[in-house]
C-alpha cells in the first residue's frame, strides 16, 4: 500500500465514498492524508526556484515590492530547468500563455542579476533560449531587507576627487571616512567653485553587496543624505564598479557610480554617474597617546554617571558610551588620539594639563576635535572639548579653541577620602534676605530645570512648593573636616522647625581655580542605599578693611550639582557662611564670636534659598 503511492491512493478514496459508514470514509482520510499531501509535494518539487532567493526585491522599472518564493519569481511558475536557466510559465490578459527563457546569475545573497527572453507559445527551453544574448537587458534584483555587508574599501579615510560630469573636483577636503558601522561610508564633498554640481554635502554610503565578474568589481549600496534622517527609499540604491589602484606608493580606488537603481551601463571605473578618485591618507595616530595619569584607570565616568569614558588597550583609543536615566548606552562614539599640542610652559608646570587633537566617529559623524585635559586628583580628571568636529586635524585646536567650553568631570569608580578644603566650623547667621527667598528660588528652580532638561512638572514632583519640609529651615550649622581624624567630611546640619536635617558628605579630592575650590563629595543615600556623587564649589572672601575694623570673612557655598559649574553666578551660592573657628577650638570660638577679635566674626548672610539646598539634599 505505501508503496502504491498515487493511484491506489485515488482507488481507495473512491470506495470509501461509496460506502454508507461515515467512520470508515473518515478513518480511510486520515490513513490516506499523508499520502496525499507526499503526492502534491511529488509533482511541485519538479521544478523549484532556490529557497535562497525568496524574498522580498526591488527591480528597476517593476512595481514593487516584488515577493518571490519557491513555487514563483516575477508572478511566473518554473516549468523545467537546467542549471542557472529556467523556463518559466506565466499566464497575462495581454500576452496570453507566456513560456520564457529566464538566466540568472546570483551575485550575492542580496543581488541576483538575470536575463530573459521573449514570451513563446510552446514550453521549449532551447528553443526559447536560443535568442538570449549578452546584448540583451542585463535586470539587476537588489534585496529589500538585506543585511548590509561592511565596505570594500579597506581602511578608511581616503581623500578624493570626484567627478558628477562636469569637470573634477580636486579639494583636498573631499574625504570619505569611516563610520562606527563598518557596513558605512561617509562621503563628505567640499564645493568646487567653476565645477557645476560640484556642492558641499554629505553622503552616507551604505554596502550590500560585492561581486566579481571578470576583471570588474562590482558593489550594490544605498546613498542618501547623512544630515537628514530619511525613511528607506529604493531611489537610494546604486551600483558601483570599481578598482584598487596604487597611486605613488599609497592604496586607492578608482570607483564609479549608476546614475540610478541598477547596473546598467557600469562599464568603466572611469566613466558613470559620478567617478571618484580615491587615495588612501596617511593618517597615522600611533605614536599619539593620552596621559598616562589618564590611562592608568581604564574606566572614568560622570559624577551621575551618564557618561562613560573607557580606554582600550595601547592607550590611544577611547570609546565614550551615552547613558540614559535607565543605564542604557543611547550612543557610542570612538575618540583616538591624533596628535599632541603644545600649550605653553606657564600654562602647564607639572604637566597636569594636555592638549591634544583626537578625531571622533559617532555614527557617520566623524571629524576631528580639540581636548583638554586637566589632572585634578588621582580619581579626577576634567575634560574640555571643542564643540564642533573638524574635517582636518590642524583646524581642530585652532578654529575652535575648548578653553571656554563646559569642564566635563570624571571619576573613577573607586574613590579615595581625601581631606576636605577650608575646614573648619560655619554657621549660618544672618537671615534678612528671607523675603527673596521665595523669589530667587523660584527663578533658580526655572533654570535648573532648564539646565538639565528636566520638564517644569517633573521637578515640581521633586518638591512641591506647598510640601516642601525645608520651608521652615532657619539656621544651618557647616562643619568642615571636624567630625574624622583624617579631616574627610562635611556635615551640613539644618535647624528646621520640623526636625533637623544632617547631611554627611565624603570628600574626594579638591582643586583650587581663581580663588573657588571646586570637592568632589559623596553621600550615601539612606532610602536607597546609593552612593551619590556631586561636585560643591567653595569660596573664602577677602576680608577688607572698613572703618577701622576687619570685615567679617564669609565663605560661600554652593549647592552640591552633577557638574562643577564655572563662573558661579551669586544665586547659586546657597550658603554665605562665617567661620565659627578650627574644629579643636570649639568653646574659644564660641566665647569669642561676640567680640572682634582677632577670630574671625560670624556674619553670615544668606543670600539665596537654604530651602532648595535642603530640598536637594533631602532627596
Ligand atoms: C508563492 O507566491 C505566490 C504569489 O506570488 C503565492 O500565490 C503562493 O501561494 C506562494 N507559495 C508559497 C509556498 O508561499
Ligand atoms: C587619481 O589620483 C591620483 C593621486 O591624486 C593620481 O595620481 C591619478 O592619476 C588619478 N587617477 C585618475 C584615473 O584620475
Ligand atoms: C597604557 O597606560 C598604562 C598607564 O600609563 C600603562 O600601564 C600601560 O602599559 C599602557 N599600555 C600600553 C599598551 O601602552
Ligand atoms: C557611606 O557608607 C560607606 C560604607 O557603607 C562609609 O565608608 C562612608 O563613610 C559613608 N559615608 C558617609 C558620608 O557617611
């Protein structure tokens, strides 16, 4: 029986159709099901485009998109085949029954290439084949959805001159370079002014496919506008023939490019659409390597930890990772060294600062940058980068100086304590701007929430005006390096009328910049169990002579932030503070603060919000 196959297959259902018994003609069904099915399959295997090519396609002058599968390619059945060449069935209102020969060559998974002949009337594959040439229509089948292929052109970047058929543009800015995605080129065209065509853009070419037919080297990729995010298009595939070629001793290629989404007409690397003319630079960032007092930690991050600065082995790349509130990386960007400058001697005695080029490739945006490096502490460093990316290395530091840019602080994840700047016992004593208060916060809320990016709302969620607890704070008690033997901590203690709110903060290293002292300081955070680390910038007054007698010193404070902010403006001191005396010398300098002596006096004005401090610090 299961070798009778088919026609006993057809016997028995006849019978069982025939009988009354309902069960039986089931039964004999199922029992013959596979049969059948192994029967159908029989007859289809006969003649099978390749699995490999299913898929979705786009052809040139097709409407799409155009889906393939085993049993149909362009809507047509294969009827018998031999090798690459098939005949195929097709069945149209204009043509009517349609055999053709077709002859494929599969370029790569993502390009199959073909020829066809015209419809004939009879199922003949020889007879149909005979009339297909090298002269006819060469279609070119690029993949919708295929995985890119990274780029031919071994190591980028090159310069070229360019060619869109009105003459060579020959700047030397015209630079294809790599992207993070080695699949990616970007080509960055400098204008040429007597040159029609010859604009400034970008382009990002992304690679399909590569194949050699003969002496040719062929690529299929997609071109599109790298400044502008742009839904896939078929307009942007293209077709590029092209050639390694030495020029002088350095490696380049002479490619051309389709002037639309096919092969068609690629003859010559020479002639196209648009010729390039590529020569590798020499662009060697070997000998250039970051500090070693940088280096010798391989990982250095944000204080709140959005941004992490890795150094990979050899000391002259860096990958800088972008994290969002989750700790998810958003972005990568690659950071390799390329040359050190020089900064003047008086700029940099003990070899604490570097300048140095770096180019940067984020995505395909790639270019050259100026940084600088500050050595703050063993675990902190500070960076300054140019805010634009070159397309040379020497315009980097010279165009776009980093000396006014934001310092960047890192950390490493281990801190050590280190002893705290100006230590000592402070006290908060003058409350007569109290009225402002309530004004200036609001104005500093704004901004802050502007700063960080923060919505209006999401901060007003933080601490509400109505229940914000610190609303009744009304004296604060600073404490400097007093409460350890290795002077390492800042206890800030709030009078509320609530209850009191003591903060204790680490010290982690400090650094003196014109006058303000900038402490990288840590908390534990009691609800969460997580360490905190913040920036705070301290400032001692000078204290003047008036009217015969020393003005009080006071010490300005600055809220603990995420940064340390340069150029601290007056309503971001929090605190104004007036030393009570050293830590040891408690009772003396309780004794003496109501009298001018030579202690210094306590006069301590504040000058904006205790409350938002407190609010910050209690969060
Ligand atoms: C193959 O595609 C045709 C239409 O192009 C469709 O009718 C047929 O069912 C498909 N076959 C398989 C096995 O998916
Ligand atoms: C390509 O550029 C190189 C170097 O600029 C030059 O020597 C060579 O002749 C150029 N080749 C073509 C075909 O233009
Ligand atoms: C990288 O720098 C560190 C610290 O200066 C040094 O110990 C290490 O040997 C360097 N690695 C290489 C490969 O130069
Ligand atoms: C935070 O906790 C760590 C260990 O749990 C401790 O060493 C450190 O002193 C604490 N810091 C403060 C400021 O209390």
């Amino acid at each position: 029986m299961m070798e009778g196959g088919e026609p006993m297959g057809r016997r028995q259902v006849t019978t069982a159709t025939a009988a009354p018994r309902r069960y039986n003609m089931l039964f004999l069904i199922l029992l013959l099901l596979p049969l059948l099915r192994q029967a159908r399959a029989k007859v289809t295997n006969e003649c099978q485009f390749p699995a490999a090519w299913s898929g979705r396609w786009f052809i040139l002058g097709k409407e799409g998109p155009i889906i393939t599968n085993t049993s149909h390619f362009l809507d047509r059945t294969c009827i018998s085949k031999v090798e690459d060449t098939y005949l195929t069935h097709d069945e149209n209102p204009e043509t009517g029954s349609c055999y053709r020969c077709m002859i494929f060559t599969e370029r790569d998974v993502n390009v199959i290439q073909y020829r066809e002949s015209y419809c004939q009337p009879e199922p003949d594959l020889n007879a149909a084949c005979a009339g297909v040439g090298a002269d006819d229509i060469l279609y070119s089948m690029f993949r919708l959805d295929g995985r890119p292929i990274d780029c031919p052109f071994a190591g980028p970047p090159f310069s070229f001159s360019y060619n869109r058929g009105h003459g060579e543009c020959k700047a030397l800015e015209n630079q294809a370079e790599s992207c993070t995605d080695g699949s990616k080129l970007l080509l960055k065209y400098q204008a040429c002014a007597d040159i029609k065509g010859a604009e400034s853009s970008r382009e990002e070419l992304q690679c399909l496919a590569t194949w050699k037919d003969g002496r040719n080297m062929f690529l299929v990729g997609t071109i599109k506008p790298a400044d502008r995010d742009m839904p896939f298009s078929v307009d942007t595939f293209r077709c590029f023939l092209y050639e390694k070629v030495h020029h002088n001793g350095k490696i380049g290629y002479l490619i051309s490019q389709s002037g639309d989404p096919s092969c068609t007409g690629l003859t010559s690397v020479t002639e196209g659409a648009k010729t390039f003319n590529f020569t590798k630079e020499d662009k060697e960032h070997v000998r250039c390597k970051y500090p070693s007092w940088v280096t010798q930690h391989h990982d250095w991050h944000f204080l709140d930890g959005s941004r992490n600065y890795h150094f990979t082995s050899g000391n002259s790349t860096l990958k800088v990772s972008y994290r969002n509130g989750g700790n998810e990386v958003m972005r990568e960007e690659k950071v390799v060294c390329h040359n050190l400058e020089k900064i003047h001697p008086k700029d940099d005695s003990e070899g604490l600062k570097v300048k140095l080029v770096a180019h940067v490739t984020s995505g395909c945006d790639t270019g050259y940058v100026c940084m600088i490096f500050h050595k703050r502490d063993n675990h902190v460093i500070e960076v300054q980068q140019s805010s634009q990316k070159m397309t040379m290395p020497h315009e980097a530091c010279s165009l776009d100086d980093p000396v006014k840019q934001p310092h960047m602080t890192l950390i490493t994840s281990s801190l050590h304590k280190r002893s705290c700047p100006k230590p000592g016992r402070y006290t908060v004593m003058d409350l007569m701007h109290v009225p402002q208060l309530k004004q200036a916060r609001r104005m500093r809320r704004k901004r802050y929430a502007v700063s960080t990016g923060r919505s209006q709302s999401h901060w007003k969620e933080d601490s509400n005006e109505a229940g914000d607890p610190s609303d009744d704070c009304q004296n604060a008690d600073v404490q400097i390096g007093c409460s350890s033997s290795g002077q390492n901590e800042m206890i800030i203690q709030e009078s509320c009328k609530k209850n009191d709110i003591v903060s204790a903060y680490s010290c982690h290293g400090s650094w003196e910049e014109a006058g303000t002292w900038y402490t990288i300081v840590s908390r534990n955070r009691s609800a969460t169990a997580e360490r905190e680390t913040l920036c705070v910038a301290m400032r001692l007054t000078e204290g003047n002579i008036k009217m015969g007698r020393v003005e009080q010193q006071e010490l300005w404070l600055s809220r603990p932030t995420n940064l340390c902010q340069r150029a601290v403006s007056s309503s971001q001191w929090t605190y104004k503070l007036t030393n009570q005396g050293v830590c040891e010398d408690l009772t003396r300098a309780a004794s003496s603060s109501g009298s001018t002596s030579l202690l210094m006096r306590v006069s301590v004005a504040l000058s904006v919000g205790v409350t938002l401090f407190s609010a910050i610090l209690s969060r």
